[in-house]
C-alpha cells in the first residue's frame, strides 16, 4: 500500500510541475484521491509528515535572525493582522453558525494564522528566505506560532511545564553546539546531526518540557544561523526534508472525504484569502513599507495554517466540535495551499502588472530598509554577491592596483541577503543591501556612470528578471551573467546579456591555466638551476 501512496503522489506531482503549479499542490491531490479510495493515514506517515515539517522550520531557522522578530513591523504587523481578522471573522461565527463566543473565538483566531510550510517552501523555492520581504513574513509567521502556542495552552492542549524556562538559557548552549558542527565534516555527520539537532534535541526536547516540537526545531535552526556553515547544513538536508514533506501533504488529503456541505463552507473561507491578504497589504503600508514589498509579503501569508488543524485537533477530541470542523478545516487548509501556491510563483508578475495601482498606497515616508539605493561613482556593478560575485568583486580590485591595467574606479556589489552585506562590510568590501528582482529598486537607481554589470545571482530568473530591467531602463554598458545551463544562457542573453558563462566550464578552465602557469613555472626553475 506504501507503494501505492509513492506512485500516486509522483504521478499527481509530476501532473502539477507539467501544468506550471507547485509539485506540492499535486500531493494533495494525491492524498484526497487516496481517502476516496478508502485508505487512512497511518502512525509511519504521520511521523514522516512530522519529521518533514520540523525539517522544514529547521531549515528556515538556519536562514534566520532573530533580532529580526523584534521590529515593530514584524511584531506590530502580525499582531494587528491577527487581532483584526480574529474580531471580524469570529463576530461571523458567533452570529452567522450561532456558536459560543469563546468556540467562535478559537475557530477565528486558528484560521486567522498563515502557513509556515507553505510560506516557507515557497520563498524557498524562489530563493527569497532572505530577501526582505521573505524575512518579514518568516517573523510574522514566528509571531503566530508563538500565538497559537499560547492558545492551545489556554485551550489545555500544550501547557509548558516549568522546565520550559530552560530554553532562556539556549544561546548557552551555543558554543558546544558548533563545536560539535565543526566535527560532524562534510558527509553524512553532517545530515545525522541536523536530524539529531532538528528531529531529537529541538523537536522531542520541546515536547518533553510542555513546548511545540516546531518552534524547538525553528529555535535550534537559528542558533546556527550565524555560524558559515549554517548554509552548507542546510543543503545537506534538503533532498530528505523535500521527500519527507511529501507525508504532510498525502496527510492533509487524508483526514476526510468532504461532504457538499464541508464543501460549500471550505470554498466560503477560501473566498475571503483575498480579504486575508489585503488587510495584510495595507497594515504593512501603514507600517512604511513599499507597495511591492507589502504585496509580496501579504501574497506568501494569505493561506490557512496547519497549526489550525492541530488546535482544533483538540477542541474536537474534548467533544467541543464536531469532527466535522477537522475535516472542513482540512479542506480549506487544501484548497488555501491550492490556490496560493501558483500566485506565489507569479508573483513578481501579477506585481509588475499591477504596479501602478498598488504603489499609489504607498506612504511618502519609508522604512529604514528601503530607503534609495546609493552606489556613487560605481563603474562596475555586481549583482549577488555569493562565491562566483566574491571572487569577481576580489579580482577586480586587485586589478585596480596593476599600473598598466585600464583603472576601475570603483566596484560594487549588490545583495537581497543582510547578512551576506554585512559580512562583506566587515571585510572590507563596498556592499549594498537591494534587492534587484525588485521593479521598483530599478526605477530608484540611477545608472549612469556605471559601465558594466555582473549577474551571479543563483537564480536563473533573478537574473532573466535583472537584466530585462537593466535595459528596459536604459542601460548601454556591458552585461555579464554567470549561468549553469545552456537553456539558462540562451535565455539571458534573449533577455539583453551580452555575454554568459557556463559555470562548470569556467571553473575547468580556470584550473587548466593554474596548472599549466605552474608547470610553466617550474620548468623555467629547472632551466635555470640546471648545470651549464
């Protein structure tokens, strides 16, 4: 029967990535086809679901900054949002369905959150965890976990004991855990202690003290999110943790066939995610910030959260509500994933077609971080500055200091990842935080003097994106784009480029000129020591 699962959730993945929608969408598909054919979830994939997600969270938490949670657009924004939509929605309840104030209340307060799974692997996808707007809705998603943390304490289903004040004491705990990182090497240590990390000592050891097993393994993550391995542990585990998230979406489709009723009321609150999204939208304008930056938050938080199902996993197993509720909320869950999965793929679109409109929202005075990019007499820009943007950025510097070499007055380097920009800084490099699938960062930038840009961005359609925008504004100046395939080079150089480079290839030759400089080297030594 296993195999079954497996088949049909390839299958319906491989039919959803065919028509252009997340994979994702096509496993939970697979999932409700499965419960029509009578099949049931069951303890092994329930754990798998489970191992999945505390990979997932553990994984973002590797990519987070905690300092980040404290601005008062992430915990204003998303607590503003969860008391408002809680209010309307639960007034709703309570005369619409005629339920009590406080089951209306919870049921409000459940639905009002936003999916971390989703919201995550979707800027994952789209390498946008550490964009700005993909760390704010992380924070915001943050936030409303430890809301429904506190809920289900209330409600009696997770009621920490006093053990749970330990975790005050984590960044204590620092020091080993990164020792032990440093020995773990680079093979399969490495993933066996992030599953020890994510799975035992984050998940499990917050169960045991009374705390959610999701907000240990998030927790853990970030502890290490400073550490330079923090990527490199989290490419170990990606593979697993894609296939494991495969149990969560077969397990949402199986907790029930919906009759037409349940049907009818998940289709009404999949209707108000648009509601859900706008109000996002504008308390993030009230909150500064720009229009496409409020947008593409609002659009990764309008779903429903799997930490709905689990509180009222609860209130059903006390006899407050009908299982009913869990198999309307499962579907609604469904659904909400459905449909804001394929806009969040085509969301930098939907938000260039409706730029106009949306940015007329905008308040004349802006968030700290986005304020205008300033890059000077910059001659030479690079865009992402990763490995291949370093070490173009290093080389052209030295090259400022060869006498006969044409000077270059100046290079910069642009990145969407904070943390990266500060680092750089720190050693010295002249770097700015922007964002450059941003259409408005293009429309702020002033680009003259600039002779030539660099692509090494890892996403191929950050950089199709970047320089499409580069000469759509304009620009005459050279442009050079990093690529890893030959599909990907044709498209940049459609796009505008002038010239690509297919990674691996460069890298080959590369070690071909270092190996024969040096072999040329040492042969001009042996001529010169050898006897006359």
């Amino acid at each position: 029967m296993d195999a079954l699962w497996l088949a049909l959730a390839f299958l319906l993945g491989l039919v959803a990535r065919h028509l252009g929608v997340p994979a994702l969408v096509g496993y939970l598909g697979a999932g409700f086809v499965l419960n029509a054919l009578g099949q049931h979830s069951s303890q092994l994939l329930d754990e798998v679901a489970h191992a999945g997600v505390l990979l997932l969270l553990f994984s973002v938490g590797l990519k987070l900054r905690l300092k980040s949670l404290i601005r008062p657009d992430v915990w204003g924004g998303g607590g503003l949002h969860l008391m408002l939509s809680a209010s309307a929605l639960g007034l709703a309840l309570w005369a619409g369905l005629a339920l009590p104030w406080n089951q209306a209340l919870f049921l409000a307060l459940a639905l009002g959150f936003s999916s971390t799974v989703l919201a995550a692997k979707v800027l994952e996808e789209k390498a946008e965890l550490r964009a700005f707007h993909g760390r704010l809705a992380i924070g915001i998603l943050i936030i409303q976990d430890l809301a429904a943390l506190a809920m289900m304490a209330v409600a009696g289903a997770a009621a920490p004991t006093p053990w749970a004040l330990l975790v005050l004491g984590m960044p204590l705990l620092r020091p080993a855990v990164v020792k032990v990182l440093d020995w773990s090497g680079h093979d399969e240590l490495l993933v066996l202690f992030g599953l020890a990390l994510a799975l035992v000592v984050g998940g499990s050891g917050f169960e045991r003290i009374g705390l959610s097993s999701e907000l240990g393994a998030l927790l853990f993550g970030a502890l290490l999110a400073a550490h330079p391995r923090a990527m490199e542990l989290s490419r170990s585990l990606w593979s697993l943790k894609e296939v494991l998230l495969v149990g969560f979406f077969l397990q949402i489709g199986l907790l029930g066939w919906p009759t037409s009723t349940v049907i009818g009321g998940a289709v009404l609150l999949v209707l108000l995610l648009p509601l859900k999204a706008g109000l996002f939208f504008f308390i993030l304008i009230a909150f500064r910030l720009r229009a496409r930056t409020a947008f593409l938050t609002a659009l990764a938080l309008a779903s429903y959260s799997e930490f709905a199902l689990i509180a009222v996993k609860f209130m059903v197993g006390d006899g407050q509500l009908s299982a009913d509720w869990l198999v309307l909320l499962a579907l609604t869950i469904a659904l909400s994933f459905v449909v804001a999965a394929p806009f969040n793929r085509f969301a930098h679109d939907l938000y260039e077609r409706m730029e106009t409109w949306l940015s007329r929202f905008e308040r004349a005075e802006r968030h700290p971080d986005e304020q205008p990019v300033s890059l000077g007499k910059t001659q030479i820009l690079i865009l992402g500055m990763g490995h291949a943007g370093t070490a173009a950025y290093d080389f052209l510097k030295k090259r400022q200091n060869v006498p006969e070499a044409h000077k270059v007055r100046l290079v910069s380097g642009i990145d969407s990842d904070m943390v990266k920009v500060e680092r750089h800084i720190h050693e010295g490099r002249r770097v700015v935080y922007a964002d450059a699938e941003d259409p408005g960062f293009w429309h702020r930038l002033h680009l003259e003097g600039i002779k030539a840009v660099i692509l090494a961005m890892p996403d191929p359609e950050a950089k199709r994106i970047a320089t499409e925008q580069l000469r759509q504004h304009g620009f005459k100046g050279l442009i050079g784009a990093v690529s890893s395939y030959p599909d990907e080079e044709k498209a940049l150089k459609a796009a505008g480029a002038d010239m690509t480079f297919l990674a691996y290839n460069e890298v080959g030759v590369g070690l071909a000129e270092h190996v024969w400089e040096a072999l040329e080297t040492r042969a001009g030594q042996a001529v010169e020591t050898a006897p006359a």
